[in-house]
C-alpha cells in the first residue's frame, strides 16, 4: 500500500516548475553549505595573506557559520530560478519549431527505446544555453552570495570573532564613512566574484548537462537520478574547481583585505609578495570541497526535483 505522504506514481508533488527550482534549490544550497562549512573555512585559511596559522589554523572551523545558514538557501534558490527559467524559455522556443520522428536506440543493456531527441538537439547550441542561463543565474544569486561571503570569510580568518560580530564591525561604519561605504564593504569582491562564478558555472554546468545527457542516452530514462545527478556533478565541479583557483585565490584576497584595493593592485601584490606559485593554493582543499559540494548540491537538487515533480527514484 502506498504511503500516503508518497505522490502518486508520475504526478508531481508541486505542479509550478518555479516553485520546484525554488524549493529543491534552497534545499540544496543549504543542505551542501552545512556540509562542508569546515572545509571552506580550511580552504579560506590557507589563501589568507597572514597564513594559515594566524587564521586559526584547525580551531573554530564552524566560525562565520551563522551568515552561511542565511544566505546559502536564498542564494540558490535565486540561482535556479533563473537557470531554469532561461533553460526552459529557449525550451519552449525550440519546441515550437516541427519535430523529427523519435529515433530507436538501444541502451547498455541492449533494450530499445525512442529517443525523441535524435536529430533535434543540438548539442552545441543546448551548451551555449547552458552557459548563458548558468551566468545569469550567478550573477542574481552574487546578490545575495557576496555579503553572506565578506561576513562569513572574515570571521573564518579570525579577524572577527562571529559572523554578527563581522556584520555588526561593517555596519557601524557608517557612522564615519556613511551608508554608500557600508554597502561597497558589504559587496567587496563583487567583481572578482562574478569574475571567478560565472567562468565555473559556464564550465560546470554544460559539462554537467551533458554527462546527464549522455547518462540518460545509454540508460535509455528520460531524467537521471538523483545520486547519479550527484556523481556526474562531483566530476563537472572538480574540473571547474581546478581550472578557476586562480581567480578564487584573488577574490579571497580582495574580501580579506584591511582596505579597498583594486583588482589589479591586488593581482601585483600577490605575484611580489607570494610569486605565482600563491594563486594555485588551496587548490587541493578547494577540489575537494568542490569535487563533494558538486555530489551533495547537484545530487540533492536533482533528486528534490525529481521527487517534486513526479519523476520515479530508482
């Protein structure tokens, strides 16, 4: 007998695709960011101008988990929104144009299936899709994202003692420096940000579609799972982790700083101070953290929203 807290086979729980990318989304970005808070505090430790040991080394790594819990929901919720909504715009643009009969393919057990997307998909424009939609979705999500960060890094690099004590430090600045100063410390790194979010969405992300694609081809089901939603997004955010540690190094550096300094300034300072070799620390720690927030963030998403709307679990 079915459980009665179980939707029905095929009928989804929530019928609004919207609703679904906010629930499943906030789900996910605060289900991932919890999970492994220590990690990133590591990771913010080792790329910190004053070292790891004057950072705090091993002791508080839970430090500045208060502005996380806060922004981590609201910040991906706002995120897929926005990449499902342009994903679904082109969509249904693409949907309007006569389609090709459904193909017969066989799956890795030798089964046949249709594949309705033999011949009308274009792989190419399906990735430039992907692209787009991913760096819209970053830049909304950098709203929310970046002040969460400045308060949550600074109190992971012990330069404060809480995350209300960060914020509480910025907000008082504005009896000296005025609101506009407060709102420019608030978004420090918003440019590094973008600079460093929007090149790993645009490789994660296609890389992710297309390993599901190419998931759903050889197994011959119309939506993947949610552990190998997981599983391939490990492996899309390792290789967008790795390639894009430089600019991680550089955004750290620019929300840590004791005063505002421009991008390039910031960029020379660390290539005298520290040498090149500095733009690639925290590397390990920031693949791994990456490499498992990919599983638990995009595993999560995927199976919330297959849970969501309808699509059977394996």
């Amino acid at each position: 007998m079915q459980n009665v807290l179980e939707p029905q086979r095929g009928r989804a729980w929530v019928e609004s695709p919207y609703l679904r990318s906010l629930i499943a989304g906030g789900l996910a970005g605060t289900t991932v960011d919890l999970s492994l808070y220590p990690l990133d505090t590591l990771k913010t430790r080792l790329q910190s101008s004053t070292g790891f040991s004057s950072s705090g080394g091993f002791s508080g790594i839970y430090r500045g988990v208060g502005s996380a819990l806060i922004g981590s929901a609201p910040g991906a919720a706002l995120f897929f929104i926005t990449y499902d909504s342009i994903k679904r715009h082109f969509a249904s643009s693409s949907s309007s144009r006569p389609a090709p009969a459904p193909a017969t393919r066989r799956n890795t057990e030798g089964k046949p299936y249709n594949d309705s997307s033999a011949g009308s998909v274009d792989v190419r424009n399906d990735a430039l899709v992907h692209m787009l939609a991913a760096s819209l979705g970053e830049v909304a999500a950098c709203a929310v994202r970046v002040p969460t960060e400045v308060i949550k890094q600074r109190a992971q690099a012990s330069q404060h003692p809480s995350s209300l004590s960060a914020l509480t430090h910025i907000l008082s600045q504005r009896h000296v420096h005025g609101y506009a100063h407060v709102w420019q410390e608030l978004y420090r790194g918003w440019s590094i940000t973008i600079l460093r979010e929007v090149p790993f969405t645009v490789i994660q992300f296609p890389l992710w579609e297309a390993l599901k694609r190419y998931r759903c081809a050889a197994s011959g089901r119309q939506e993947v799972s949610g552990l190998e939603g997981g599983v391939l997004g490990s492996l899309a955010g390792a290789v967008a982790a790795g390639i894009t540690t430089p600019l991680d190094v550089l955004k750290t550096r620019l929300m840590l700083a004791k005063e505002r300094v421009g991008m390039g300034e910031m960029l020379g300072r660390i290539v005298r101070e520290s040498g090149p070799r500095a733009f690639f620390a925290g590397m390990g720690p920031r693949i791994g953290w990456i490499s498992a927030g990919g599983a638990i963030f995009l595993g999560t998403y995927q199976w919330a929203s297959n849970v969501l709307g309808g699509v059977e679990e394996l």
